[in-house]
C-alpha cells in the first residue's frame, strides 16, 4: 500500500524587518518531493494559511536550481498542488504514515508556536509515525512536547541548519532563532558536519537534515524507515 507522506510548508513570507522576502526554501521541497513521488507515495501538501505558500524568492536564482527544482517547475500537477496547499488546522495524523518539513526561514517565524503544528507533531510520535525535517525545519521540534512532557527532542540525536551556516549568508542577527542554539537549549543531542554538507541525524522516530543539500538524503532516510 501507497505510503501517504503530508508535507508542511510555512506561510511566512517576511525576512523579519529587512523588508526582504523569505518563504520555504525551494530545493528542500522539490528533492523530497520527488523521492517520496518516485517511491510511489501519496503526497499531501499543507500550510497554516493553505493556498499558496511563499517561495523564498533567493532559493528560485540560478545558482540554487537543482535537477529537482527544475523539474518541479516543469511539472503542472505538482505545481497546482503547491498553489492549492491544504489548511494545516484540517490535517490530521491519523490520515498519514509520515510528516516530513521542508525548511526555508519562514519556520522560524511561524511553525515554530504554530499550535496545530505542535499537536500533529506530537500526535505523529504518539501514534509512532515518524516525523523528519530539514535545514531550518528542524525548529518545529523545539515546543513539541513527549508523552511524559518532556521536550521531543531531549536526549535525541538532531541535527539542522547550523549557526555557522547562518553566518555565512549572514543572517545570524535577523532570525528570532538559531536552529543549532535551540535544538541544544531543549536537550537535544546536536550534531553537525562541515556547513553546506549533506548531514542527517535519525533517532527512532525523529529524522532531520542539516541543509539544503540534506534535502533528498533526509526523505530517503523517511522512506527507509519503512522498510525496518
């Protein structure tokens, strides 16, 4: 049977008060889309706001495309899909084998104390379905809660966008979190390889990658879970 993956995507467009644009990242998007479309899997795409997610306008240049991208926005369904996201209030856990977040900054913004979120999430664990994110993504976690009300991700192997990343394209003063400090203040066990490495950490139920070159290994690394 047809794995059904929902993917959840931010609807925060604003770079804090740079007057910049910010979104979701397009490359951690397309690769694990087509890894999960490839494997056969049903793919659910959401938003707390639905309709169409803001794209992080950086991560459309030339210098980001990738394989995947490019062939994201040559594909009309997958495209309608993203245009058409559904209401993340509406989703619910029981309708799905997985949840995976694709990052960008926009997390950092909304998803972060996104309440529906933070419930799906926890409900994903108690249900013990497995829950992965990527780059920025992986601040989602930090205000899930375990079944004893302990922080998800204490004494967890995680790993995300890491503080020397954000340096380098220099945004470390501009974000209300870094990924890294926050993983860490909850308990969680971080981890990480050089910046821009691909890097995933899988610790039962939680898997996360640490950038967006981690994108396609962490949706893999989702579907191999299923196979155990």
């Amino acid at each position: 049977m047809s794995k059904r993956i929902l993917v959840v995507l931010t609807s925060h467009d604003q770079l804090g008060d740079t007057g910049e644009k910010t979104g979701f990242w397009l490359e951690e998007l397309a690769a694990p889309y087509y890894v999960f479309k490839d494997a056969g899997a049903v793919v659910t795409l959401a938003s707390p706001k639905g309709g169409q997610p803001p794209l992080d306008p950086k991560s459309d240049a030339e210098d980001s495309q990738t394989d995947e991208t490019r062939r994201f926005q040559k594909d009309e369904a997958a495209k309608a899909a993203l245009a058409n996201t559904h209401l993340l209030s509406e989703m619910k856990a029981d309708d799905f084998d997985a949840v995976f977040y694709p990052g960008g900054h926009g997390p950092l913004w909304d998803l972060v104390d996104d309440q529906d979120s933070i419930k799906l999430i926890e409900t994903f664990i108690a249900q013990g379905k497995p829950v992965a994110s990527v780059c920025h993504a992986p601040i989602v976690l930090v205000n899930a809660k375990d079944s004893n009300g302990e922080p998800l991700v204490k004494g967890r192997q995680v790993t995300g966008f890491t503080n020397g990343e954000e340096d380098a394209v220099g945004l470390t003063d501009v974000v209300p979190h870094l990924v890294e400090d926050a993983l860490q203040k909850c308990g969680g066990i971080y981890s990480k390889a050089d910046i821009f490495t691909p890097y995933v950490r899988e610790d039962g139920q939680l898997i996360t990658g640490q950038n967006p070159p981690s994108s396609a290994p962490t949706a893999e690394a989702l579907m191999a879970w299923f196979t155990r």
